[in-house]
C-alpha cells in the first residue's frame, strides 16, 4: 500500500514539476526542488479558496477614507497607554513641585506622543525628511515637552513641573 502512495507523490510531484518547466517526466529532478520521502504519505488538509479581486490602494482609499489618516486606527491603542502613561512621574521626587519620570518611564511616554504626532501628521501628507529625522524629532519632541507642560496629577489633581532622572528644563542636561 505504502508504495501506491508513493509512486502517486511521485507522478503528482513530476507532473507540478511539470508545470513548472522546470523538468520533463522521465528525467532526474533537481535534489533541491524533490520532495523528501519522509513527507510521503501524510495527510495534508486542503482547503477551497474562493479567488478574490485585488483592490488597488486608490480604489480602497475611496471606499475607506479613513486610511488616508494613519491615527485613526492607532488612536484606541495609544489612548489605553496615555491613560497609563498619567500615573508614571512620581510627585514631588527628586525636588518639590515636580513630577518625576525615570528615564525609562519618560522614554515611554515620549515615544507614544512622537509616534502618534508622526501618525497624525503623515495623514496630512508630511513625511520624515531622512532617516534620522526619528531620532531628531524624538530629542525635539522630548525637550518641548518637558519645557511647555506641566503634568497633572490624577490623584491630588495638582500641576507639577517635569523632572526626568531630577533634570528640570533649565538643565543644559535635557533629557
């Protein structure tokens, strides 16, 4: 029995060979196209597919505007870590008045807020200029943060500066 199976992979892998140019029936295959004896006789499911139309990008555009905006699929995701985000700085460690980020934690947050402004902004058309435009506008974007926000605190519900490993924004040490 197991050798009508295998004469039938082989007829079945000479003929898809076939089909392929790539040897005629009769003659020696190619070690690395043939099919090794130990896949002989398995099962293998198949399954129907139904053939499928190939939508074009533009065509797609039309029927979904809402991909032409990057931030519109991602804005569940980054509102979940935002919202965690809130509760990272410790209050009032190293200094009074400040909240205080590690640099892992600050890092975090910075990361979301530069990648979700790249989102938004490549829904407007604008791209990075090259490829350490990333890095660049992540440095920007960490010192703008850090020197035009104030964080509020969701328990005591106060205003505190920004520190990062107890640099502050008057630091020539920025984060």
């Amino acid at each position: 029995m197991s050798q009508q199976i295998e004469s039938a992979v082989d007829k079945i892998v000479r003929k898809s060979l076939d089909a392929y140019s790539t040897e005629k029936e009769g003659t020696q295959v190619a070690a690395t196209t043939s099919v090794p004896k130990s896949t002989y006789g398995r099962k293998t499911a198949t399954k129907a597919t139904a053939s499928r139309s190939v939508t074009s990008y533009e065509d797609y555009a039309k029927q979904v505007p809402a991909i032409r905006t990057p931030s519109v699929f991602s804005k569940a995701k980054v509102d979940e870590v935002l919202l965690q985000c809130r509760e990272l700085p410790t209050p009032d460690k190293p200094q009074k008045n400040y909240a205080g980020y590690s640099r892992k934690e600050w890092d975090t947050l910075v990361e979301v807020v530069t990648r979700y402004t790249a989102d938004v902004c490549e829904g407007a058309g604008l791209h990075y200029k090259g490829m350490f435009s990333p890095d660049a506008f992540k440095r920007a974007m960490s010192v703008a943060l850090q020197e035009n926000f104030f964080h509020h605190d969701p328990y005591d519900k106060r205003n505190r500066y920004i520190s990062v490993d107890g640099r502050i924004d008057s630091d020539e040490r920025k984060p």
